[in-house]
C-alpha cells in the first residue's frame, strides 16, 4: 500500500508539472492552438497539448505498476497517430484502424472469454473490440469543456479504487491502476479547469478513453459487471444520445460538433465549471451506486437503474436550462 501511495503521489507531479511546462513550450509556438470558431466553447486562443504530459505520467505509472506491454504500446500507438491529428487532420477511417490494432493487440493476448464461454471466441473478442472503440471515441467527443475529461478520470479512477479496497475479493492491479488514472486526472485539473489554461487535445483525450476503456473491460470480467455500467453512465449517456440524436437528424456522426447535452447548457449560459460541477456531483452518488451494487448484488439492478435515472435528469435539466442565460454569461 505504501508503494502506491507514492506511485499515485508521482503520477500527480509528473501529470501537474508536465502539464506546466507543456503551455510554457506551447505558448512560444503556433501548433497545437486551439482558435475558438463558431462550435467552440472557450473564447480565447489555448493551447491543446496538455494531453502529451498526462499520458506519459500514466504511462510511467503503468510501467511502474507492472502492466503488460501490450497496453503501452497501444497507448504510444494512439497518442502518435493522435498527435498527428492535432496538428493535420488524419483521415476517420485511418483513426478507426489504428485504434482496432489497439485494441486488437491486448484482446488477442488474452485467453480466457470478456464476456461468456457460451459466445464463440471470435465473436466474443469481436463485441469487446466494438464496445472498447467505441469507448475510446466517446471520450474523444465528449472532452468539449473546461474539467470535464479531468473530472471523469477522477472520478471512475477512484470508484474502482474504492470498489477494490471494499469489496471481498481485492483486486491489487484494478486498484493500482485506478489509482494512476485518478491522479493524474488531478495534476491535469489544475490547469484545465475553468478557465483553462491548456487542453487535452487526441493526444490525450483518445488514449485516456482506451486505457479506461481497459479498465472498464478488466472490471467487468473481475465481477463489477454492474459497477463497470455505473461508473461511466454520463458518457454513455449523454455521448450515445448525442450520437443517435445525429444520426437520425442524418448529420456527420464523425464531424465535431457542439450539440451535447453537457454542451448545450454552456451555450445557454452556464458556465464551465459549474456544469462540470453538476456532472461532478452526479459522478459521486454513481461512485456510492457502484460501491452498494458490489458490496449488495441482489441489489444490483436497482443500482443501476437509479444511476440511469439520475443521469436522464440531469441531461434532461442541460436540455432545458434557460436560466444561466441570465445568471452566468457574463462570465463565459
């Protein structure tokens, strides 16, 4: 216990003095600036390669803790091909390719099944596959205000923190890297929060989205099927409507846009972080949801459900906010 305290403790100082000196570097160049346009939330020029300094302390973290290679080099893969896109444009089909190598190459190292042995092999690592990249890409979209990502990876870190030290069969390794996720989270928060003084950009936001796409598919398959449902239900709630919203408007899934529910609520007037707040607050009673459906399994259902329900309130409160029109725009 005592080593990963201070593997979190560094995690967090490599992740918040990276992230310094990567807007002091930024700051003296052009690239990776992030110009407001008509979809953006942020009014001024900021920097979006903050993601560079969090995911090489989560790497260091990984490696310190052990983790199989197979993991490393898939987030090396994505974050090259990632910082590519940040500065020219690289095409959605070659992202899609890349991303299914990446998780390609962990999910073919494994021999036992994600899901069931009553699945064929093939179609069972096909579903993991499908539901991981696509994981990975919910991330991506839904980095779109100051904190939000930060607080995410904070908070689904510490629930599975949690989840391991509470629950009957402890699992040293969901712990371990949990704990790496959630502190570098912290150190990035610092200078992302509201206003941010630097962004994530796909450098960081795409292989942050894999490796807690990892950890969601390495606690599901540990017996948090239901807490692995819990911890995340804002982003898939608010970035799988968002995308079914768009799709049956017959809209470019795969263009940025600034249509989700999280996204709204700024445009009509509430500030950044006191959306991200509210999503923060959500983010906890799924934290105790998830810790009652491990700790009570009989429960388990009626978890879940009440997660889903708090988070269609409040989405349904960002879909028709009108009051920051009034409260909160001068401060956008």
């Amino acid at each position: 216990m005592i080593f990963d305290i201070i593997l979190g403790l560094s995690v967090f100082l490599i992740s918040l003095l990276g992230t310094r000196l990567t807007i002091l570097a930024l700051r003296k160049r052009t690239v990776l600036m992030d110009v407001p346009n008509l979809r953006s939330n942020h009014k001024a020029p900021t920097p979006r390669g903050g993601g560079i300094a969090v995911v090489m302390a989560i790497v260091i973290g990984l490696l310190l803790a052990d983790i199989h290679y197979s993991i490393v080099l898939a987030i090396f893969l994505l974050a090259a091909v990632s910082l590519l896109d940040d500065l020219i444009s690289v095409p959605p089909w070659v992202r899609l390719l890349v991303q299914a190598m990446a998780v390609g190459l962990p999910l073919s190292l494994r021999h036992a099944p994600i899901f069931s042995d009553a699945l064929p092999l093939w179609l069972d690592r096909g579903m993991a596959a499908l539901l991981w990249i696509w994981f990975i890409n919910l991330f991506n979209f839904m980095d779109g205000i100051d904190g939000i990502s930060a607080s995410e990876m904070i908070c689904i870190g510490m629930g599975f923190c949690l989840l391991a030290v509470f629950s009957d069969a402890f699992s040293h390794n969901l712990f371990s890297y949990s704990l790496i996720v959630a502190t570098a989270g912290f150190g990035f928060l610092w200078w992302n929060w509201h206003p941010a003084r630097i962004f994530l950009g796909d450098v960081g936001s795409v292989p942050i989205g894999f490796i807690i796409g990892y950890l969601l598919l390495m606690a599901s398959t540990s017996g948090y099927l239901f807490p692995a449902l819990i911890l995340p239900a804002y982003y898939l709630a608010d970035g799988t409507l968002t995308l079914l919203r768009r799709l049956c408007e017959r809209k470019k899934i795969w263009v940025a846009h600034s249509e989700h529910y999280y996204q709204r609520a700024v445009r009509a007037g509430r500030r950044h972080d006191r959306v991200t707040l509210y999503i923060f607050g959500v983010n906890l009673l799924l934290i105790l949801l998830a810790v009652f459906s491990a700790l009570h399994p009989h429960i388990a259902v009626i978890c879940l459900a009440m997660a889903y329900l708090a988070v269609f309130m409040l989405l349904g409160f960002f879909a028709h906010d009108r009051t920051g029109l009034s409260h909160d725009s001068a401060a956008l």
